[in-house]
C-alpha cells in the first residue's frame, strides 16, 4: 500500500460502518485500518515502513482546515516479548495538567483494530513544542490511570521515549530514561543549542566554593587577566552542566557574535531547592557576596552589574527576579523562565515577589522574561508580573511560548533570553 493516503479515502470494506472507521481520527491510520480490514497482505508493516522513513509521531493537515494547527498523532508498536494492556502517552504539561485534575483518561492510547498499533490524537498549534514518552503496563485499567503523586512518580521513573522519533531526545537525571521531542513547523527556532563542529570549544571546570558544587564555562580564548569578562549565573547547575551540555549553547553564541566573551558559572540547586529557590535572601546574599568576588578573583567576571545575569527556571526563575530585587547592585539582568511567581502557597498573602516590585523603589534592573502559553498554573502570574514590572517602567522583556515547563522549551528561550540580554 502507498502512503500517505489519498485526501478522499475510499469506503470502508463490508462490515465496517463509516463512523466506526472515522473514529480513527488519522487519515494514515484509517487507510491503514480500511486496509487491514480488507486483508490487504503487508498492510501494517507497510505503515511501520513508512513511519520508520518519516519519523513519529504523524503530523496531519488540521481536521477542522485550519492552516495554524496540526493534528498530531502519536503512535507506539506494540512489543511482542511485552504484550501491553494500556499505554500512557505522556506529552509534557498537556497530560500533566490533567493528571493533577485527576484524569489520566484522556492520555490512554487506543490499539488500532487487528494490529500491534498504540495511537493517541491531539490536535495542536503549529507552533507547539514538547517532550514526551510513552508508558506501557500489563496490570488493569485502573491501575494505568492512577494519578496520585507516588504512582506519577514511578509512572515517569519507567517511561520510555518514542524509538521511531528521529529527532535528538531530551536528556534526563536521577536515573529515568530521555524524552522525545516533538517540534512542530513553527516553533520557535533552537539552532542555538545544537552541538556545531565549527566552532571554538571553550573550557569547563568542576570545582566547589564555600561546600557547594559549581560548574564553570569559559568563553574560548580566556586567560586570567584578560577580562573584564560578562557573566551568566545559571541555576540548577546539574541539569545544564552534565545533563543538557549548556557548554556547547555559550559556544555557539560566543561563535555567531550574539554574545561578548562570557564567563558561565552554573550552580547546583536541585537537591535543596525549598531552602535556595524561595525567595531566600540568605542563597542570594551568599551568590552576591561570596560567590561573584570567588568569580571575578579566579576568571575576572561578575564586578559590573550590569553585564552579570542570573537565569532560572519555574522557583529558579521566581529567584532570578528576587535576586535582581534584593542585590541589584551585583545582578542587573535577570532571565526568568516559567517563573514561579504565585509563590507562596501558604497563609501569607500569594505573589510575593510581585507586590515587591509594585511597592517599593523601583530597581536599576533588566528583566527577561518567558512562560509557556500551556502552563495553566503559571501563565497568568507570569502575565501579572509583567504588567506590574511595566507600570513601574521596568527595562522589561516579555515573551509567550507556545509549549510548558519543558527544558524542550527552556534550553532555546534560555540562549534567546542570553543574546537579548547580554548581547550586542
């Protein structure tokens, strides 16, 4: 058979209504259906052939017409040494969201009728971008749709990336498997974080200051000495460092002129992010006072300013901004991604930071700031900052994504938010 599929598919074979073949809302998947129904010899593996040439998951015309959607479908074979009795496609924040609400329902993919095909369809914008993976169990329905946070955990402890995605998986920590990446026609370009071999190489250097882990990124051609150099604080150093290569992102940056010679300090946070990452004046002080001296002592980074930036994402970016609040005398820029500015969840009153900043004298500050236009629990915070940190006539800029609280979408927004930032 001959894919893809004519715009007007013939009529189902004998037995087979209309409407249960249109159930299936792919084209691809009901030519498919419609052929194996009919008999048709080598039909299904004449589809894997054609997905295994083209890449997952299916990316359709819009159902409805509309040029600026897609409809998405993603499709798992079935493994016959571990037949599956449900499969969970885990499409980063779209399914997160209604996990917290509960409903895992909508998430369980569908065996195609008389095949080893798993397919699950969403209909999205052409600007989407997302990771996902797939999580297949042999145990009943109700347990595949257990959405309480002990089994969401082990949920994403075991769930696997896509193999017919051709694209370069998300990398992942603490043991869990990579993500696939889906990245639809328009997203915003990511050329920036891909690794280039024509480029200089800077240096990288694993090293401690006062007990805490920190990795350094220097720009190509550093010597002690020869700065003043910019500087980028990163936090959640261990998810940028070993696990995404932020390296090769400076790189690039440094080789395309986006960026003056640039000294990438990235700081472990992850394993005590309650204690760092809300609003803590104690870890930013300690950035400010002891950190950035140890920075410009050893690389000749970090005296002004205002060409020293602090970055970070979801409570990191909520800190990136309360840093650029507390100690504008040592940041002057801050990149917040998907900040999360409804901090705290307490009997104080919510959104802290943002009556800060609507209250008090206003700061020689630049803000760069991105929330994905899926994060129901951020977007509208990130939007209410904004609008404050305008009113005050903050140096403000602001951007909407089209994706979640995704480092799919963090790792391109951070190397946008750096070259606006620091950049020429």
């Amino acid at each position: 058979m001959t894919y893809p599929p004519r715009h007007n598919p013939p009529a189902p074979p004998a037995g087979a209504t209309r409407t249960e073949v249109t159930a299936v809302r792919s084209p691809l998947l009901r030519t498919l259906l419609e052929a194996v129904r009919a008999g048709k010899p080598g039909a299904e593996e004449a589809f894997w052939q054609y997905v295994a040439a083209t890449g997952a998951p299916l990316v359709e015309p819009d159902p409805e017409g509309d040029p600026g959607h897609r409809l998405v479908t993603f499709v798992r074979r079935e493994d016959p040494a571990r037949p599956a009795t449900h499969v969970l496609a885990l499409v980063h924040t779209v399914t997160d969201k209604d996990r917290h609400a509960g409903d895992l329902a909508p998430h369980l993919m569908e065996r195609v009728e008389g095949t080893g095909v798993w397919a699950i369809s969403h209909r999205l914008r052409t600007d989407h971008r997302a990771s996902y993976q797939f999580h297949a169990t042999c145990g009943t329905r109700e347990d595949a749709l257990r959405a309480d946070r002990p089994a969401w955990l082990r949920v994403l402890d075991h769930a696997e990336p896509d193999p017919l995605n051709t694209e370069a998986p998300l990398p992942s920590r603490d043991g869990r498997n990579p993500a696939s990446v889906l990245e639809l026609p328009e997203a915003p370009d990511q050329s920036r974080t891909r690794r280039r071999d024509d480029v200089a190489r800077g240096e990288t250097v694993d090293t401690e200051v006062d007990g805490r882990r920190i990795t350094v990124h220097l720009p190509p051609g550093h010597r002690r000495g020869g700065g003043p150099y910019a500087l980028a604080v990163l936090l959640d150093g261990e998810m940028w460092g070993p696990v995404l290569g932020v390296g090769d992102i400076f790189d690039n940056l440094h080789a395309d002129g986006e960026l003056p010679p640039t000294v990438a300090v990235l700081v472990d946070t992850m394993g005590r992010r309650m204690q760092d990452l809300a609003c803590s004046a104690p870890f930013v002080d300690w950035l400010a006072d002891t950190l950035l001296p140890w920075t410009e002592q050893e690389y000749g980074a970090g005296a002004d300013a205002a060409r020293t930036v602090v970055a970070g994402q979801s409570a990191g970016g909520l800190t990136a901004a309360f840093a650029a609040f507390r100690r504008p005398d040592r940041f002057g820029l801050a990149l917040s991604q998907s900040g999360s500015f409804w901090w705290p969840d307490d009997d104080r009153d919510g959104e802290w930071l943002t009556g800060q900043y609507a209250w008090a004298e206003r700061r020689p500050v630049t803000l760069h700031l991105e929330v994905g236009r899926q994060e129901w629990m951020l977007l509208e915070e990130n939007r209410r900052f904004r609008n404050i940190l305008r009113a005050r006539g903050y140096d403000v800029r602001y951007r909407e994504f089209n994706g979640g609280h995704d480092y799919a979408c963090w790792r391109g927004g951070l190397a946008d938010g750096l070259a606006g930032l620091l950049g020429p």
